[in-house]
C-alpha cells in the first residue's frame, strides 16, 4: 500500500477523533459520505442518511458527557487496500474517563472498521461495520460500579 495514503487515513482518524471529543456533530458528520452503509454485529445492513446520523451522534455524545468521558484515543491498527480509492481501515477506540483528581481510567473499547474513499479532494467514511457501544458501554459501567476483589 503507498505510504501516502496509509499516512492521510491515519490523519484522518486523529482529526476526526478531536472533532468528536468537541462534540460538533455537523463536523463529525463531513467524514462520511451519505447516504452511510452500516453494517450491524448481527449481519444487518442499514443505509443511513445524515439527519439519522447527526441525530445517533447526539445520542452518543450525550451518553459520553453523562459518563464523564474526558478523551477519546483512536489508533489506526491496519489498512488494507481495496482498489485504488477504497481502504478497509480498522481502528481501536479507547474512551478514558477521570477516576480521581490524579488518573484517568479505561471505561471501555471496542475495534471498529470503516470503508474509507477518496473523494475528491478528501477521503470520506464510505461505509461503517459498527459495534453495539450501548451494550458495551453499560457492561462497562456495571464492571467499574462493582467493587474491587
């Protein structure tokens, strides 16, 4: 794969990453390319346009904000080309939340893939293979109410 374009998918993630710690959902919304192809943990697939879409980010900006997330960490952990313009990128997303004045903690997380396109004079998020984050962020939460051994 070039390097280029292994080095614009990674910027492109590290950019997103801080518009979603933001928290401007029409700025996150400009990564992908609408209508979105989502691809469910179950084998379903949704065809999602942007209203949909900026109104789930909302949804989970808020669970964010009520879970104190105080930053979000997202490593690219392989690309693979598909064609000239098309990659499958997998990235790791780790949301940290403050445990005490001192430390942040891992709350939870979770290995997403994305269809990434070039369109010119960018790369968009084409299509998305989602994880339930509800699921995940609420067995998160119960593991981090329980108390230690």
């Amino acid at each position: 794969m070039q390097q280029a374009r292994l080095e614009n998918i990674n910027a492109l993630f590290l950019d997103y990453r801080r518009h979603f710690e933001t928290g401007n959902v029409e700025e996150i919304a400009d990564f992908y390319r609408f209508p979105l192809h989502y691809y469910r943990e179950n084998g379903d697939k949704l065809v999602i346009l942007r209203s949909a879409f900026v109104q789930q980010v909302n949804k989970l900006l808020r669970a964010y904000r009520r879970l104190a997330i105080s930053q979000i960490l997202g490593t690219v952990t392989e690309v693979q080309a598909l064609n000239n313009s098309t990659s499958l990128a997998s990235v790791r997303w780790t949301l940290l939340h403050q445990q005490d004045n001192t430390r942040m903690g891992e709350l939870y997380s979770s290995q997403t893939r994305y269809l990434i396109t070039e369109i010119e004079p960018s790369l968009k998020v084409d299509g998305l293979f989602i994880v339930d984050e509800s699921a995940k962020i609420r067995e998160a939460v119960r593991a981090r109410k329980r108390p230690l051994p």
